[in-house]
C-alpha cells in the first residue's frame, strides 16, 4: 500500500529479538501503517569487522526512511569496539534524546503518585564527545567539549516541545558554580532563549541538589533540560522511581531523522527465556507513531497497553504474583486482547494527542564576538616535588611577548609563593599572560622553544582567549 511508511528496524542482541518480535506484533495488530525494513547492526556486526557494529546497508536504510526503531545492542568486551549509539547519534546528527516518564500506581509500584516529567537531555557534546587523553605518567583527563550552537539547538528544542505540548515550566540542570565557562555557557544560553518563550516557567537548578530533588520530588518537575552526562544520570534515576527502567521509551531526535529505543541495556543474562518486558521498547514504538503522524494507532496501543496493566497482566519483572507472571509473547497477547478498550484509573490517551516536535528549520547560530589571544597555559610533564625548583626554571622562560604569571598542580596554585597543597601528580599547568595587548601564535611556539631550552617538556598547550574583553577561560587559583 502506497500511504505505508517506511522504517528502519534493528532487533539487537541479547532480549532485543524477543522484544522486537512481541512489540512489531503488537504494532502489525494495530493497523499501524508502516513498511518496516530490518537491518543487523550490534554483536554481530562486530564480530564480523565492523568496529562500529553497523554496516552500509543499515546507513543507507536509515537514510532513506529517516526513522529508526531499535531494539537494545550488545558491545563485546575488550578494546577497540565503539558504542553503537554513540556513533549513531553522532552520525546521524541526533542532538536530542527525550525520555518521558510517568507513574502507573498503584498497578507499577512506585513511592511517588503523580510523575509526569520530560527529560530532554543534549546528546552529541559534553563529556560523551569521548576526546580524552594520557599525557604523563600519573595523570590523564577528559575533553568537556561544549558549544554555543548545540547548547543553543537543545534548549530551545525543549522550550519548543514544552510549547508544543502544552507544558507548564521548563528546569535548566546545570554545576555552573564550578564549570563557569562550560556550564556557564549553556546556562547563558538558557536564559537568553527562556526570555522567548514569556508563557512558560524557566527556572535553573545545581545539578546535585536538582538530581536530589528528582529523587525526592519528582512530582515538581515538568521539562527538564541538561547536558549529556548529567542527562544520562538523571533519566535513570527518575525511570527507576516511577516503578521500573524498563518500561521507559526514548526518541533521539535529529533535523533529518529520528531514533527510537528503549532505555535499558540487551540483558543476556535472561535472552532466549521469553520473559523479558517489552514495554520500554513498545513506549518507543508509540512515541514513533505519534511522530510518524499516526497518534490514532499510537493511543489505541498504549490505551490497551494501560488496560493490561490495570488487569494485573504484567511479566515477571513488575508483577507482585510471581506465579501469574506472563512470558514476552503472552503479554504481547494480552495487550492485543485489549484494543478498544480504556483505562478506567489510569490517564485515557487521546488520539488527538500532538505528533513530537521536529525542528523545521536551523536554530543554531555563531557567536560573533571579537576575540583575542592574550596569553597561555603550558602543561609540563615533571616527576619532581620541588614546586621552587620547576617554578625558576618556567618563570626563566618568559619572552618579550609573555611573561610568567603563576603555577598550579591539580588546580592549586604552587608557584610562587608557600605551597598549601602535597605535590603527588607530575602534571604541572604554566600560565604566561601577554606583556602587551594580543599575542600571536608565533609568540606561543617562541615561548615552547625558550621551555625546552630550559630542560622541560611540555606535553599541552591551551590558548587564553577573551571575547569583546571577556575571558573565556577561568582565573587560577591563588592568581
């Protein structure tokens, strides 16, 4: 049939299969109108060379249907093996992933009644960009890799949906207070881009007493937006206290394509035994439908999946009556045996629920400020633990373009002046501040060349840079 759309559909490894097989059931029973196309991707593909777990074949599917239904992979232990969603995401440009979460008491148990939060959380920078590096002995460090485009494209996504949707408040999770000009930057950005949108709550939270809060007082919450890493943090800890990481769906959103998966790992532990719940992959493929234009299918699969739960027909992993729990195929039987059907305590869907929001045109833009290069920090690799020792011997490095400004070990400073601080690393952070106005890259490689002369071996170099006289970098302690 011609009105058919075309997906791409990867069943995965370990209970992906079984959970694939029970949710395309459910979706073919339905009436959904789809034309789905089944690509391998995960351990076997590994194991057959490729080190991304993805072959040509599933590239060109995905490019040509734009929607991506995945079942959970399996990566094989041992070096040289990338993540498959990783490379997904950041291939296919999906900077968005959301994760709705809400309660089912009393049929899920949960302590909480009345979750009904949405995390957007920003997916292709962060700590997860995976730049880390090994540069001496005893130290090594990881890339927080942040951008004004990106920061700017995941906010306003999430002020969007909240539009969309008819959402109340949008909360900001950022460590501002310590990161000033990683998370500063996209805390910037968030009240900037919050001032459009006058009819929705903004407000911004410390992400270790916010995540506090989401364990607590979940109930609080409405859109939630955050950073790659405290975004992964924090979707599992309110997938868990509204009654189970495994019934969570999960859309990762591009400006082409779309991605849908469940948010719980292959489990092999238990593959092959058909228990396994395929409710987090079904609340994927629902939010697929809803995205598709097809809210019509969407609310009569989660309407009778809703009827299930309200007529105790659970699998093992949330039934309370071990004894009457049913297998993967049967709760698939179960939720089929439903259509039609409405919940009568837990919240009706209706088919007029709105599609999830794609972004129709591109909302990043470039800082045009002036910038300028006004200094430097050389790390050194140095096993000594006499910070005077090392400290004359930079100090003697300056140029005529750059003077020595201080030292620090592990972020506190050590020269010159009283060392406070026990010297265990062999990593040593050098900052030369211009003499005179902007330096250029010439003065930098003049100054390396006066460090080596001086015995020492620099193993990084940062560039200090203001923009329109502001500095994009943070003061060292005791500076």
């Amino acid at each position: 049939m011609s009105n058919l759309v075309p997906i791409t559909v990867a069943e995965g490894d370990g209970i992906g299969p079984e959970i694939m097989a029970a949710t395309m059931k459910i979706l073919e029973a339905a009436g959904a109108r789809i034309a789905p196309e089944y690509v391998t991707i995960g351990e076997k593909k590994f194991l057959s060379g490729f080190n991304n777990g993805i072959g040509d074949e599933t590239w060109e599917s995905i490019a040509r249907t734009q929607v991506f239904l995945k079942a959970p992979i399996t990566t094989p232990q041992g070096g040289g093996y990338k993540s498959v969603n990783v490379t997904l995401r950041k291939s296919l440009g999906l900077f968005a992933n959301v994760r709705p979460v809400k309660t089912y008491q009393p049929y899920v148990g949960s302590k909480h009644k009345e979750i009904d939060m949405v995390i957007v959380r920003e997916n292709e920078e962060d700590l997860y960009s995976g730049v880390e590096y090994r540069q001496t002995r005893d130290t090594c460090h990881s890339v927080k890799l942040l951008s004004r485009s990106g920061s700017e494209l995941i906010i306003r996504y999430a002020f969007e949906y909240a539009r969309a949707h008819g959402r109340k408040k949008v909360t900001c999770l950022i460590k501002d207070n310590i990161m000033k000009i990683s998370d500063g930057l996209f805390h910037k950005v968030f009240k900037l881009i919050a001032a459009d949108y006058p009819e929705i709550e903004a407000d911004s939270i410390i992400v270790d007493i916010g995540m506090a809060l989401v364990a607590d007082r979940p109930e609080e919450f409405d859109v939630l937006v955050t950073l790659n890493l405290y975004g992964d943090i924090v979707s599992d800890i309110a997938s868990q206290i509204a009654g189970s990481v495994g019934l969570a769906g999960s859309f990762n959103m591009g400006q082409k394509c779309a991605m849908f998966e469940a948010v719980h790992g292959s489990a092999p532990d238990i593959a092959g035994q058909g228990i396994a719940n395929p409710s987090g992959l079904l609340n994927s493929a629902i939010l697929m439908l809803h995205h598709i234009g097809q809210s019509d299918i969407a609310a009569k699969v989660e309407n009778a999946w809703l009827c299930a739960l309200e007529d105790g027909a659970h699998t093992g992993d949330i039934a309370k009556d071990k004894s009457k729990a049913l297998s993967t195929s049967e709760f698939a039987d179960a939720v089929i045996e439903r259509f039609g059907k409405e919940p009568q305590e837990l919240t009706l869907v209706e088919t007029s629920e709105k599609g999830f929001v794609m972004p129709t045109h591109d909302l990043r833009t470039i800082s045009k400020r002036h910038k300028e290069l006004v200094g430097v920090d050389v790390y050194l690799d140095w096993r000594g633990q006499d910070a005077e020792e090392i400290g004359g011997k930079v100090e003697s490095s300056s140029t005529d373009a750059m003077k020595f400004s201080a030292m620090s070990s592990r972020g506190v400073k050590v020269y010159p002046g009283k060392c406070e601080t026990e010297l265990v690393s062999d990593l040593w952070r050098c900052r030369f501040r211009a003499t005179g106005g902007c330096v250029k890259n010439s003065d930098v490689n003049a100054l390396l060349g006066q460090i080596e002369k001086a015995g020492l071996e620099w193993v990084k170099v940062e560039n200090l840079y203001t923009f329109d006289d502001e500095d994009g970098f943070t003061v060292l302690q005791g500076e």
